[in-house]
C-alpha cells in the first residue's frame, strides 16, 4: 500500500491538473478550484482510460454469449462485483446489483419491496435531512399502498435525533430510510443504532451511502443494515454506475423492478415466465459494462492508498476550511461544529447564495448553491437554499486560502463605479428606445474582458433595476428559477406595446434583466417574438453562464415574456 501523498494524487486527475494552478492568486486569470465533489468527483486518468482500454480491446456482451470476447467481458464484469463485495464486505455477490447510482436504486427498493411489503396504515420512516432521491420513490409507493410516511428530525449537531426515533417507532414501522451522512449536513448518523433499533421492532432498514463510501470504510455486515446504496461517481468512478446492496433473503423475495433480457429464467406465451438468480434478476438489459469496468478501476486505484491517510487529510481540510469561515463575521453555518466529511453548508448574511456562487464562479471556484436536493430539509432549517463547498483528497490548503480570499474581496463594501454602464430599462419617464439600449448594452459589456470583470459589472447593472413593489412580488408574479426567485409584471398600452417590470432576490439576475428588458422592453408583440435573444445573450458572451437546465430566473423571465406576448 501507497502512503498519500495529496500532491501526487493531485497529479493522478488530469482535468484539475489542466485546468488548476499551483499558484493561485486573487489578481491572475481564474484556474479552477473544484469544491463541488459531493456532487460529482473528477476521475483519475486510469479510470479515464479505462473506457478507450475496454472498447478497443474487450467490448462485446456480457452473460449472453458463447464467444471468446464475451467471455473476457463478462470475467472482468463479474470480477468487478466481486471487488465491491469485498469493498462493502457483503457476503455475497448476489447480493450485488449494478444500477445507473443511487437514485436507481433507492426506486429499485421502493417499488420492489414496497409492493411487497407495505399495505395501506404500514408507516415508514424518512429521516428529514434526506436527499430528494431518498424521499419521492418513497412518497410514490406509499401513495399506491396506502402506507403513511413518519418524518425523523435532527438533533442539535444536525444528525438524526434518536429520541424522536424511538417516539415514531412502532409495530406499524416497516421501513426506515436513512443516509449515512446527509449531502448537505455532513454529519455521520448514528445509524448502527438505527438500525439495531429498527431491527427490533422488525423493520427494514434502507441506507442511502452516497457521501459515505468516497470518505470512510463501509462493513454492511458490520452494520447489519438491509440495504445499503451508493454511486460510483461520487467516488472518483464514473457516471451511470451505481451499487444496491441487499440482503440476499430480502431480495430473494421481492419482486423485478425491469423487465427484459438477462432478467429472466424462461419466457414463454404458454406457462408463466419465470426469474435468473440473483443478481441477475434485478439487472435487465445490457448492463453499463464499460462502466462498471471504469468503477472497478476506481476501486483498484483507491486500494492503493492508506484509508486512514486520505481521512486524515480531508479532515485536515475540512477543519482548515470550517476555521476560515468561522472567522468571517457574516457567514453563518447550517449546522454548529465541524463536518465529518469535506463538505461545509453555510449562508452569508445579507447576500443571497446565488450572488455567492457566481461571484466565486468568476474566479474560477467551484462551489453549488441551492437546496441541495434537499428542500425538505431546507424547510426545516427555515432557509430557502445555502452555499455547499466540499472537498476531495486532491483539493489543497492552497485552494483553501484562494478561496477565503475571494469571498472576502467578494464581501468588501462595492465601490461606486463612475464609469458603469447605465441603462434606464425600466424608467417611465426617461425610456431609451430599446434598439438603442440593447446596442449600449453590447458597446459596452464587450469592452468589458473576461467573465470576471463582466460579472461585476453585470452586478452594478442590477442596482439599475428599480424594486418590484414588495406586495407585487407574490405568486401571481413569481416566476422560480432553481437558485433564485424572479417576478415578472406586464402591461401593455392602446398601441400594442409591451411594458415590464421585472426583479430577483439575486443581485446577479437583477443585473442580467437588465440586459434582458434592454432588449425586450417597450416592443411589440412581433418584435418581441422576433428577437433573437440567443443571439444577443452570445454577443454579450452569456450563453454559456445561462444553464438552461438549472432555469436560473433570467431564461425562464425570456420564455415567460415570449409566452405572454405570443
Ligand atoms: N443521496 C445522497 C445523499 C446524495 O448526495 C445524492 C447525490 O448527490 C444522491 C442520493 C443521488 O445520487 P445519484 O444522483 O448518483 O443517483
């Protein structure tokens, strides 16, 4: 076994070699400093090459066939599930099954064991700090079964609080879902307690492992656990691959999820169809086998390392991290006392996250905001969203710094800017024709290089944007966005003109409407619907900052104003 030496392993990433530096400094060119790694980890370049390796000299199907290729295919397949028994310490591989990840298999447990088990009364506990993946398959099945969730608060320290563990808990209990460590949280539950005590009363415990298994060891024998559920991309493996283990007897007499090939013992029209063994029961169709391989590799490729090294040096960041922050007046954590894991939630008072986010952002940090897929949680915490950064073993103390002195500068009292861009978008009485606004919009913000120094000054444009009256920001107007709330106003005068009145909780996005009602305000339907704000979001250079998928506010303020004047 390796000792960890994070500079070496470092060197191992090829993305975070490439694209970060070693010498960060707050005046140079951004170079990424990647804190996202609870949500996705970057992959070593043998896991990388792993895919090249297996099309170009292995790939054929698994299971299926008599031929050579197959053959060699399936071996690694299989040696790969064996490889995680011994990781997870299960007893079996059929105890093994492959998913696309965690959220597959957390819908793969509640249809099949829910159907089976659960009847209408049947109560299942749900821990409130669950990602959202640990809760809806859940919410779904109990609306077929008739079956009634019990929500598991938190204690002080923010994990699950065992006192109101033992008030739900009863005979009527039949299943408790619970994570490891929550993704935004970060403490480890005490679920060996979890589920000795649910092992009681006779109830299944369906552990979510997602943030665990990339930080500690994990025994599931050891923890006596029923089920236990984890992705392979959360652990420096790749995407679409993902992990349920169960109890050989449990999974024996659940149900199929899929149906299809591999999954079937013998089909037929005229006698009932019957199942494969384990695992292959739960596995229909064509497995991810490239990716499966690329996990295996992962794993290899951690094995080399000292477990307690690697802990050690990401609790070394951790602490380093949390200590920084502490020393900031305004941020405020979502839970007292440092995490178990590099992974650190907090707000910043006064700013709204998103503002937060983007500003790091264009220095080349990382780092998410928003609910974290977490929104029951949210609500409990009474927060709309927070800030997330979490680490990996080949994040730095250097990056650490980096990123302390960006948020301090981002923090720094604004400076008034003589020379900023002004644009009357939204003013009655002194209205630029918008041609006019939109063209000074575009003069101006592509004198303006790089994404950093435009994202300020998209920032001084927001303070343009006169506020939407507080009672006229309500549900009527509301448009959301993931990370931040908009609110749209129209009117229309006797000439067939548009007028709009729009305005964010996010500094960013008021900036950006700005740019937007420049171009769109004060047009006719038909011009409205003719403008290419694609186009124009290209010529500021913004396209690739707006993330469709994400609808941070600006796109779905676009779509909204195109749906009104269509
Ligand atoms: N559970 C937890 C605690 C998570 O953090 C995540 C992902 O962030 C998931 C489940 C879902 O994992 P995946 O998207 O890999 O299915």
């Amino acid at each position: 076994m390796k000792s960890f030496e994070p500079e070496q392993f470092r060197r191992l990433f090829p993305l975070i070699v490439s694209n970060g530096a070693s010498n960060l400094s707050v005046d140079k060119a951004p170079s990424l400093v990647y804190f996202d790694n609870a949500a996705t980890t970057q992959k070593p370049a043998c896991v990388i090459d792993c895919y090249r390796h297996y099309y170009q000299n292995f790939n054929a199907n698994v299971h299926r066939a008599s031929h050579n290729l197959s053959a060699k295919a399936t071996t690694a397949f299989e040696q790969a599930r064996e490889q995680v028994k011994h990781f997870i310490n299960a007893r079996s591989i059929k105890e093994i099954i492959w998913s696309k990840g965690t959220t597959e298999s957390i819908n793969l447990i509640a249809s099949s064991l829910g159907q089976r088990v659960l009847s209408s009364g049947d109560e299942l506990i749900i821990t409130v700090s669950e990602h959202h993946a640990n809760i809806v398959p859940w919410q779904l099945i109990a609306a077929k079964t008739g079956a009634v969730i019990k929500v598991l608060t938190l204690d002080k320290n923010g994990r699950v609080d065992l006192s109101d563990f033992d008030a739900l808990l009863s005979h009527r209990t039949k299943i408790v879902c619970c994570a490891h460590l929550s993704n935004v949280i970060a403490k480890i539950n005490p679920i060996d307690v979890l589920i000795a005590k649910a092992k009681a009363v006779g109830a299944i415990t369906v552990i979510d492992g997602a943030q665990a298994v990339a930080h500690f060891p994990v025994d599931v024998q050891k923890l006596n656990c029923d089920f236990y559920l984890f992705s392979a991309h959360k652990m420096y493996g790749p995407t679409g691959v993902g992990v349920l283990y169960g109890k050989q007897l449990l999974l024996e007499s659940m149900p199929p999820y899929q149906a299809g090939g591999e999954m079937i013992e013998k089909v037929s029209f005229n006698e009932a169809t019957t199942f494969n063994a384990l695992p292959f029961k739960f596995e229909a169709g064509t497995p991810n086998i490239a990716g499966v391989l690329a996990f295996s590799e992962a794993l290899t490729f951690l094995s080399q390392y000292s477990t307690a090294q690697m802990r050690d040096y990401e609790l070394q960041l951790t602490h380093y991290c949390y200590q920084a922050l502490a020393n900031i007046s305004s941020v405020q954590f979502i839970v007292e006392q440092v995490a178990d894991i590099p992974v650190i939630s907090f707000t910043i008072k006064g700013h709204h996250n998103h503002d937060i986010a983007t500003s790091l952002n264009s220095y080349g940090i990382a780092i998410r905001s928003g609910h974290h897929c977490a929104m029951p949680l949210m609500e409990y915490l009474q927060i709309s969203g927070c800030l997330r950064v979490s680490m990996a073993a080949y994040n730095t103390i250097a990056e650490v710094d980096y990123f302390i002195r960006c948020l301090i500068k981002i923090l720094e009292p604004e400076s008034t800017d003589s020379d900023q861009i002004s644009v009357k978008t939204n003013s009655a009485e002194k209205r630029h024709s918008n041609s006019e606004a939109s063209t000074e919009i575009i003069a101006k913000l592509s004198q303006v290089k790089g994404w950093d120094a435009r994202h300020r000054e998209i920032m001084l444009l927001g303070k343009q944007l006169p506020r939407l009256d507080k009672t006229k920001r309500n549900d009527h107007t509301l448009i959301s966005g993931c990370e931040s709330l908009a609110w749209l106003m129209a009117s229309k005068n006797s000439q067939g003109v548009y007028h709009f009145h729009a305005d964010s909780d996010a500094k960013v996005i008021r900036g950006l409407l700005v740019i937007v009602l420049a171009a769109l305000n004060d047009k006719t339907a038909v011009q409205i619907q003719s403008f290419d704000i694609d186009a124009y979001f290209s010529r500021l250079g913004l396209l690739q900052h707006l993330s469709p998928s994400r609808g941070n506010g600006v796109l779905a303020i676009v779509e909204k104003i195109k749906e009104i004047t269509e």
